[in-house]
C-alpha cells in the first residue's frame, strides 16, 4: 500500500515529501492546533488518503462542515494555491465515497442495554450512588427478562422500580426513593438534548463499517458534548469487542474530532477502561486518530499511544500556554536542524510539524511540513445534495426505518394487564389487598419472563466491561 503523503518539508533541504504509512496507522495519532491554524484541513486530507488506498474511515464531524468530503474540490482559491506550491494540477481534485450519518443521513443508534451502566451513568452525570442504583437496575431487568433498547424503556424501568419499590426491596436490598427521582430527572434533560433519538432499532452494527473505501461520517453538530463523548467511548468498547484479532492489518481508521471531550470529567475507573482499549484496539485492526486543540488535552496515558504526530500552530501568551508549547515538542523526536519548541509558534495556516513512524515502528525526526491540501470541496453540501446522498447509500434500507419491537415498555404494559387482581373489592379489606396485590405481583414476575429476556441472560455482556471482558454477545 502507497505511503500517504502529507505535504512537502519545509526542514529537509530537498524538499522531500512527508508521509505517514498506512500500515501504522493502528499504532494511532493526533492532529493538534489552535483554532483556525488547519486542523480540518488536515482531517480532511487523512481521511481521503486512507480512503484512496482502500481503508474504511470513520470521521466524527463536531461542526457540521466536512459533507463536502462527498464531492470533488477545487472551490478555494487557497486551496489552488496551495496546488501550485506544491506542483499539482486540476486532476488533484475529486470526491470521496461517504456515507452520512446523523440527523440529515443514517440514524447512528445503539440500545442502553448495549451502552451499559458504566457509560449510561456517565451521560446523565450521576453520582456514586445514583451510578450504583442503576447497575441494579440493570440487574433487575436482566432477571425480570426485561429488554432495554430505547429511551422509553428506560423511563418505564425507572417507572417500574418507583412503584414497586417495596415489594423489591427484599430481593435487591433498598432502592432509594431520592436516587430514583434523581436518575429519572437527569434523564429527562437529557431526553430534551436529544438523547432519546440515539438509542433504539436497528442499532449500529459494526461490520457496517468496515466496507473498503467508504468514508462513514458522522454529524455531530448537534449533540451536546456528554452525550457525543459517551457515545465515541460505545463505539470503541463495540469495535475492541466484536472483530477478531487482526493480524496486524488495518481494518478501519477512526478519525475523532474534539476528543477531549471522550474524556472530560471521566472518572478514574472508567478512564483505566478506556486507557486499555486504547492500547489493545489496534491488535482488532483498529487506527485512532484524535484531533484537539491542544496534546495535553488528551490523558498522559492515552497520549503515549499517539504513535504518528501532527502538529500545527500553539500560541503561548500565558505561563499555562508556554507550558503545553513545550510539553508538545518535548513529545515529538528532535530534529537538530531547528528548535522545536520555537518553531510551534511560528507555523503559519497550513504549516505543521510532523513526525510518523517508519516501517520498524520507531518515530521519525520532526518535519516542518507544507500541508497538502484536501481533493475534495471545502464548502458543505446543500441540502439536496445531502439527501441525494443518503438515497444512494446502500445502508439506507437497513436503517432509515425504526424498528420498535416489544421491549421493556411494551412488556411492563402487558404485565400490568395481565397481573391478576390484588383482591376483592369489598369494603374493609384495602390492607389485605395490597398486601395480596404485592405477593401476587411478585409471583407473576418470576413468571413472565420472555423468550427475549432467557437470551440475554443475567450476564448480559455490555459497555466497556464487557469489552475488557474478553466475551462476545
């Protein structure tokens, strides 16, 4: 596979050709800038050039300005310029295969059963003990056969716990009247930031992704930053823990804007989850590219793991600025031609130090880099341009549709109906009848359990602990 050429070095007296192998690309890396220095830019380059060489591409697009990916470029006068610096010609220019997802293309979804606990308590930002409520509510609907797929299911679980909490207490211990309020509060802000449109049927399956030379780009724009960083961490767990062992080859590449925002008040436990997929994915086939505005935005551990380097213009004005300037040079391979530290203030829009690893995998001097500019247009695609693309996708059909089968919502609904009476109407009786009431509805939950529920069992392998787990579902 052709080496993946990034631009032009402004450092080596030939002007050689920077370039990033393809075959490293699981070792990951990191495109990082202050704003408006050529992040995007350089985003938009990498996923075209691994999507030439026949490598599928997942790119997060937190802004809602890379759909122009799908058509051919040549629409910036920046952009030709740039072309002739360079000796390139118009045949530089043309459009990439992509497949949209998010509000104006695919629902991207899973189901909270797939989130799991861990991620689902980190999306409504619970504390310690409303977290550890919901991992028993996620044991009662295991043991009650209860499937959680959407949102609804979700507040009918909540629902459910609420109003037989007494008759539960015995066989799950306390349920905290607060913590419960405090759980169904949460998750009815976020139900109004949007959350409830991600999770249901069909949900992501990741072989879906992995068809060669297709770029699946997801619109983020509209996502608030919990709700977009807990999702990326599902797709992490979902890709570490569904492909095989690759061999060393590279299946898929995900590129990810923002991604500090994986890791924004992520507590400690969690991030040692995540920490280790990071290391162990790419034994899966998978490359992590993460783009931010600055390297230490990114966890020290996590940082370690960014094998290729990108670097574009740091501004340090303040003692905290000139900090992360150094921390980003000291992290790359000095080059004794020029200091590397300086340099990181002085790149102009487009310039970029660079450091990629060989084919032995040992990282390679920095480079000041003359980017190469993207094929495709840098202008968004108009409306009709964007839904003339998702009619071509081939995945339309699976998932343009909701599929909303009896799950917990339905299933609680039909328990109610079909709970036999508590007890006689006569008068006199109300303390013997919701004693009775309590008795038999217990009975019929033990009962009612359905096919759905016996196959996910009470092991039901989610999230990131599952993953980590090493099991399959």
């Amino acid at each position: 596979m052709d080496p993946i050429v990034l631009g032009k070095s402004a450092s080596a007296a030939d002007g050689t050709p920077s370039q990033l192998l393809p075959a490293m690309v699981n070792r990951h890396g990191i495109i990082c800038g202050a704003t408006g220095t050529g992040k995007t830019v350089t985003l938009r380059l990498l996923a075209e050039q691994l999507n030439r060489r026949g490598l599928p591409v997942f790119v997060t697009d937190f802004k809602g300005d890379l759909s122009g990916l799908a058509a051919s470029g040549g629409d910036s006068a920046k952009v030709r310029e740039r072309l002739a610096q360079l000796g390139l010609d118009e045949r530089y220019f043309h459009s990439n295969p992509v497949t949209p997802w998010g509000p104006d293309g695919l629902p991207l979804r899973t189901t909270i059963s797939e989130l799991g606990p861990d991620l689902l308590a980190q999306m409504l930002q619970l504390n310690d003990n409303q977290a550890g409520l919901l991992q028993l509510l996620f044991k009662l609907a295991d043991e009650q056969g209860l499937l959680l797929l959407d949102w609804k299911d979700l507040q009918a679980l909540l629902d459910f716990a609420s109003a037989e909490r007494r008759s539960l207490t015995t066989q799950y211990g306390s349920l905290s009247p607060a913590s419960l309020g405090a759980i169904k509060r949460k998750s009815l802000a976020l139900e109004r930031e949007g959350a409830a449109a991600l999770f249901g049927e069909p949900a992501l399956a990741t072989a879906d992704l992995l068809a060669p030379a297709q770029i699946h780009l997801f619109d983020a724009s509209r996502l608030q930053p919990r709700i977009y960083g807990t999702l990326l961490l599902w797709l992490l767990a979902e890709l570490y823990q569904n492909l095989p062992e690759s061999g060393g080859a590279v299946k898929i590449v995900l590129c990810i804007d923002e991604a500090h925002l994986l890791f924004d008040g992520l507590p400690k436990t969690l991030l040692e989850k995540v920490v280790q997929i990071v290391k162990l994915i790419r034994s899966r086939g998978v490359g992590l590219f993460f783009i931010t505005q600055n390297p230490m935005d990114i966890p020290g551990e996590i940082l370690a793991q960014m094998g290729n380097r990108i670097q574009h213009a740091l501004r340090a004005y303040t003692p905290g600025e000139q900090r992360a300037v150094r921390a980003a040079a000291q992290s790359f391979r000095a080059n004794p031609a020029f200091d590397t530290a300086a340099v990181i203030g002085q790149l102009a829009v487009g310039e970029a130090l660079v450091s990629c690893l060989d084919g032995d995998g040992v990282p390679q001097p920095v480079q000041r880099v003359l980017i190469q500019p993207p094929a495709s247009r840098l202008a968004p695609l108009s409306a009709e341009e964007r839904q003339q693309l998702l009619q071509a996708s081939p995945l339309a059909p699976k998932y343009a549709q909701t599929l909303d089968r009896a799950s917990a919502y339905e299933q609680l609904q039909q328990r109610r109906r079909e709970a036999p009476a508590a007890a006689d109407p006569g008068a006199g009786q109300s303390k013997r009848a919701a004693t009775q009431g309590g008795s038999e509805f217990d009975r019929a939950l033990g009962k009612m359990a359905n096919s759905f529920g016996r196959q996910l069992g009470k092991e039901l392998v989610r999230g990131l602990l599952g993953a980590l787990s090493g099991r399959r579902r």
